[in-house]
C-alpha cells in the first residue's frame, strides 16, 4: 500500500469519476485508471461501480476510503508534529475565509504572521461556511473563518472569537417609521413587521437559514424585495428602499448616518468562530494564527461597540 495511491483513489472517491480526478491531480486519466486496477486486483473485488459518468463506492470500497483517508490524515499531522519540533515551517497553511469580513481580518493580521513564519506558504481560500465545513471534514482545509449557530457546527472543533447579536435595520427615509411608531430604544418584535418587505442574504447560506426559523417562530411568511449573495448589498438594498433587514450590527456600521438599528425581541445569535477538524493536530502557525484572530477582533468589537453606544446616544438626542 503506497500513500500516493492512496491519495489517488481518495481523490476518485471524492470526485466520484475518473476523468475529473485525474485532474485534479494533474496524472492523465488512463494512468489513473491503471493504478485503480491495479488497487482492485491487490485487494480481490471492485472499490467502484462504474458507469460513463460516475463512480460510485461499494461497501468494501467504503471501507476503503474511510481508513484511507485516516493514514493520510496521520501522515499530515506526523509531518506538521516534525515540522513543529524542528522549527521548520517551509510547508503550507490553508485558511478558509468568508467574503468581506475574513478577507479583512486576513489582510489585516497577514504581516504578523508573514514576519513570525517567512517561509510558510499561506493560502487563503474565499468559501462559504458550507464548503469551509466540507473541505474540513476532507482534510482539505487546515482552518476554517466562518459564522454560525451551534445547530449548524458539524464534528469539528470550533474556537469561538465572539457572539454575535442580529440587529433589524432599515434607512432612515424608510416611510414606515412613524407609522409603525418604532422607538430607537424598543425591541422589535417581527410580529410588527408582518406586512413589510424584506431584503435577504439568498437561500443556502448560514444567515438565510437562521433568519428564516426566526419567522417561522412567528409564523411569518415575509415579503421579499430581493434575494443577494452579500450582506454589504443588504445594506445597499434597505439605504434606497422601504424595506427592513435583519443583519450583525458589523454590516451597518459604517453607514449610519442613512440607517435606523433596532434590537430585536428574542434576538438572533451566532457565534464567530475558527474551526479545525476534529482531532486534528493543530501546528504553531495555526495557533498563532488563532491567537492573532483573537486579538484582532478583541479590538474590533470595542471599536463597534463604542459606535453603536455612541450611535444610540446620537439617535436620541435627535428624538
């Protein structure tokens, strides 16, 4: 049994076709094949029903793939143990981002880490929570940036950096302001906003799916504008329109001299969090990039909450 095959019909597995694989490892496809034969023969029986388009497990390929993929996960972390004792980091870190606030985190701690492992090659990878949480389960991902509530965490290890609370937000010119009599200091209940439109982060995501329980909760079926893939185009939705959003506070920060906030009754949590895979080995670059993280957003979160005291404050003195 070597590793390279190993990887090799890993990575079948995961492509569940041949011809898709072979590229990804950048073999041809017959060369691919061959060593799947060759695999098949050694072991007695098929790892794959093939078809024209597809490969599909059998059992004992199941069996297969499943120990497969822990070698290879204990040849990684054996190599990232080596490379810790040595002091000797000329290997890879991969780091999961979302759009917009993982991007500005990365760039903003990047020199840091560059300056303590110079010859660490990062890479960053701009991906949902969803395709984060996959690439992590397949070892693909060596850490994950993502948002999400404890119902949505998978069997991995998440670190939490903070928690979130969802605020509802709407422009200043919204006409239904004074019709619905809603104070700046009041926790609005959704039941209030039953009749309104909504602008909302598209299905699939973490924050479509959170926001859709909570009008469930309420029995709502609400009335959408649009649909948009982020949450920086909520706020450019709701700041020309009279249409209400339900967001972090940290997406409307930096437009709120055009936003009303309001907290919400039972408001919604998430957690901001880095995530790794369970039982994973986790190397001093990672640490140290978690450690970075914390510290970063320890100093953010100060920031935006002076900014939402003084925003309140502001809000009030105009009432």
């Amino acid at each position: 049994m070597e590793l390279k095959q190993l990887e090799y019909i890993v990575e079948i597995a995961n492509e569940r076709n041949i011809s898709r694989a072979a590229k990804k490892l950048y073999i041809s496809q017959s060369a691919l094949n061959q060593q799947l034969l060759k695999l098949e023969k050694e072991i007695g029986t098929q790892l794959f029903l093939r078809s024209r388009t597809n490969c599909t497990l059998t059992k004992v390929g199941e069996i297969y793939i499943e120990n497969a993929k822990k070698i290879l996960d204990i040849k990684k972390d054996t190599y990232n143990m080596i490379s810790d004792y040595l002091n000797d980091y000329k290997g890879e870190i991969s780091i999961g981002l979302l759009a917009d606030r993982g991007i500005y985190l990365f760039v903003s701690i990047l020199d840091k880490l560059k300056k303590k492992y110079s010859n660490l090659n990062i890479i960053p990878l701009d991906l949902s929570v969803v395709e984060q949480q996959k690439m992590i389960l397949d070892n693909k991902l060596d850490l994950g940036f993502m948002t999400l509530n404890n119902s949505q965490k998978k069997e991995d290890n998440y670190i939490s950096l903070y928690e979130e609370k969802f605020v509802i937000v709407c422009s200043k010119k919204n006409v239904y302001i004074d019709k619905l009599k809603l104070g700046i200091d009041e926790k609005i209940s959704l039941s209030r906003l039953k009749n309104m439109e909504f602008v909302f982060i598209e299905k699939g995501t973490v924050t479509r799916e959170m926001t859709d329980k909570k009008f469930e909760e309420f029995k709502i079926k609400p009335k959408i504008l649009f649909e948009t893939s982020y949450s920086r185009s909520v706020v450019t939705g709701i700041k020309s329109s009279n249409c209400f959003a339900i967001l972090p506070f940290y997406y409307a920060a930096s437009n709120l001299d055009e936003l009303n906030i309001y907290e919400m009754e039972n408001p919604i949590f998430w957690d901001v969090s880095i995530s790794y895979k369970k039982g994973k080995y986790l190397t001093k670059p990672a640490k140290y990039f978690i450690r970075l993280s914390k510290e970063f957003w320890k100093c953010e979160n100060l920031k935006l909450d002076k900014l939402y005291k003084e925003y309140k404050e502001n809000s009030r003195n105009k009432q």
